[in-house]
C-alpha cells in the first residue's frame, strides 16, 4: 500500500495512542476507541485562510484511508473533526505491517535485553545502559535509538579501555568505520557520558567552556584531535627498544611523539633534579644547569604518568629530588596533587608559595567562585594549607608565566 508521508503520520499517532492506553496494557475491562483531531496532522485545517486546494487534498488522503478500512471520521459543519482507528482484531498487526514497525512491548523488551548485555562492561557504560533500562520501564523512550545506542556503547567501550594513543579520526574508523561520523553525530554525546558519570569532576571543575572540558576529558583517556607530544629538556640519554641512543643535551629543548615513549627501553637522568612544568610558556622560559624538565600540558595523562614511572624506577639509585612548577591557584595544585597520586612520585612544589604571591601580588589575578569551591576542598582535605588560605583570604591567584618571566634561572 503506497501511503504519502501524512497518511502514515495519523496511523503512527493512532498506534501511539493505542500502545498509551490502558487497553493496550491490558489494564481495561471497557473497550475503548481511539481518535484523533485533524489538526494533530494538519494544524491549519481549520484556519480560515488556509488554502482550499490544500485541505481538499487532505480530506482525500483521509477518504483514501477510509476506503481501505484504515480509519473513519466523523464530521460537523462539513468538516472532519475525529478521526477513529478501525476496531477490527487484525488492525493493530495491519497498521505495523504498514509502517514496519514492531509491537512496543516486544520492542521494548528487546531493548531491555540489550542494554542488560552490557551490564558487566565498565561502570560508565553500565549507569549509562541501566538510565536506558530505566526509562522503557518507565514506559518511556530510551535516550537513543538502538542503533545510536550501540554505536555509543562501542565507543565508550573502546575509549575506556586500555588503548595506545589514537586520534580522533583513527577512532571514529576504528570503533564506526567512518572518518567523520565521530565528530559529526557521536562527539558531543559520548563526551556528556563520561563529563557526567563524574569521574573526572577533580579535572575539569573549573573549567567553563564545553569543548575545552570535552578535549580534556578525551585526553586523559588517550584520544586526541591531533598527535600529541612530550616536551623535554636537560642532561640525559634515552635508548630505545630498537637500539637507537638519543642525548638529551641541557637546555636544548626536544620534542618526543607519544607513541614513541612505550619504545623506550631506558632513560638515564643525569640532573640531580627533575621538574614537570605545568605551562609551554614557563617550559620554553626557564633554564637549569642541573634540570631535567618536562612540559605537563595541565593534567598529565596516561602516556606521560608511564613516562614519569620510568624516569623514578630506573633512576632510584641517584637520590634526585622531584618538583612541580605550575599556576599558584586551587587548580594548580589540584594539577599537583593529580601528579603525586597518578604516580606515586613524592612532587614537591617549587615556587608555589605564599612567598611568591607577596613578591608578585600585582600580577595576581582575583578569585573566581570556582577557585573558592577548590580552595576550601584543599583546605578540609589538609592539602597545601597554608597557600591556600592566604589565596582564599586575599581572593588572589598568580599565573606560573609571571614568576618564569622575572626569575627563569631555575636553582633548588
């Protein structure tokens, strides 16, 4: 049967409110009829001004579906003003032939079991899927089709796993076999997943702008929009698994491709200290003559922490002492606190003192209601006390880039 684009719409509203009903639910002694009004399909109908051409093609449409026994009407002052399903056995079964649609109750439970199958992945996917469970049985719409669903299921799946560093791109071919499906259809969704499981609150609290909460969240989880790399400089020498020797000379600052620190066989510090530093500004700024630095780029994410783990155990015999460099704000030394725990390396803050923020204040910048939350979780947490209470008393924070700027001889 050739029904046009409206036709199927007053059958898809009628099975609507059919599998709404009490009927359906099998909750009803009394037969019930079920109907809609013209306008739920047609809004101008019943305007004046309408054209009449238009509402004589509509009335045909309704008298076309009439002849097949599909609906019937009702009308008043020469008008349709219901129109009523057919209350044969076989209507409901004929009306989802036509529009090739499932009974709900069997779709629903096919979509009850498949959102049960995932329910042993990851704690993200499984809030996610047991959301989903919840809504159909709540007689409501899952948040997505099925189809998107799974696409989204896979793509956590894979960005939750323990997985080298990919792009974006690499991604979307890898888990949806197309380039740019990922960053047309699936980005945002699956980012809003992980921002709001609240996994990453520590990270990105403070953080306003929605894209820059969504790359960092990816970036810690290994996925970036363009390769990434690690910043060093000082006095070293790193082999590689595959024989190559690289030295690392003072204050000649070098670039490493991620993908490469897993080839790293052994790193040889030869600085009695090493330093993270939060920022590329302070990073390409500063200069030690017994340095080791490394660029953090903020939060340090999986590839850098294995790099970071290697530097510490294979150099455990030279007693070198390890220090941070990053903003004298509340994020800063959530940045800080992330890097003590993540590595299980005793970082000691360099500069980032109340010292510092005397000595620079009219370069500090006031508090914003974000840095006051973080300042006092520091506080009840007994971290970094004394800095942070002359931060939240003063309402003042200091950007790393100031004291690199005035001081970038680095002696400790």
């Amino acid at each position: 049967m050739n029904l046009n684009s409206r036709q199927k719409l007053i059958l898809e509203k009628l099975l609507h409110k059919y599998e709404g009903s009490k009927t359906y639910k099998g909750e009803n002694s009394v037969r019930q009829t079920f109907s809609i009004a013209p306008t739920d399909v047609y809004p101008k109908y019943n305007d004046d001004f309408e054209d009449v051409n238009s509402i004589e093609d509509f009335e045909k449409e309704l008298k076309n579906l009439e002849s097949e026994n599909l609906i019937s009407t009702e009308s008043g002052n020469q008008h349709v003003v219901k129109i009523l399903a057919n209350t044969s056995d076989d209507y409901w079964l004929r009306v989802r032939d036509i529009l090739g649609v499932k009974d709900r109750k069997l779709q629903q439970q096919e979509e009850r079991d498949f959102y049960r199958s995932f329910l042993s992945k990851n704690s993200i996917i499984v809030d996610f899927c047991k959301t989903q469970i919840n809504r159909i049985e709540a007689d409501k719409k899952a948040a997505y089709p099925l189809e998107e669903s799974a696409n989204i299921i896979n793509l956590l799946d894979y960005i939750l796993s323990d997985h080298p560093e990919i792009l974006e791109r690499e991604l979307s071919i890898e888990v949806l076999h197309d380039s740019k499906l990922w960053e047309k259809s699936y980005r945002t969704k699956v980012c809003k997943i992980l921002y709001e499981s609240g996994r990453f609150n520590e990270t990105v609290d403070g953080l306003e702008d929605a894209k820059e909460i969504y790359d960092t969240i990816l970036e810690i989880l290994n996925v970036y929009k363009n390769p990434s790399y690690i910043y060093f400089k000082g006095s070293a020498k790193i082999k590689f698994v595959d024989g190559r020797i690289l030295d690392v000379m003072q204050n000649k600052a070098l670039a490493l491709p991620s993908t490469e620190v897993s080839d790293i066989d052994e790193i040889d510090i030869l600085n009695k200290t090493v330093m993270t530093i939060e920022n590329l500004t302070s990073f390409n700024r500063v200069r030690g003559t017994d340095v080791f630095f490394l660029y953090l780029s903020g939060y340090h994410n999986s590839v850098k922490q294995v790099l970071l783990r290697k530097i510490f155990d294979q150099n455990r015999s030279k007693n070198i002492l390890y220090y941070h460099f990053g903003d004298i704000d509340p994020d800063g030394f959530y940045i800080l606190d992330n890097l003590r725990k993540k590595t299980g390396i005793d970082f000691k803050p360099y500069c980032m003192d109340v010292e510092n923020l005397e000595k620079y204040r009219n370069y500090t910048k006031p508090f914003e209601s974000n840095d006051i939350k973080k300042a006092e979780s520091l506080i009840a947490a007994g971290e970094y006390v004394d800095v942070t209470k002359f931060m939240l008393n003063n309402k003042i924070k200091l950007e790393q880039e100031i004291i690199s700027w005035m001081n970038p001889e680095i002696s400790i």
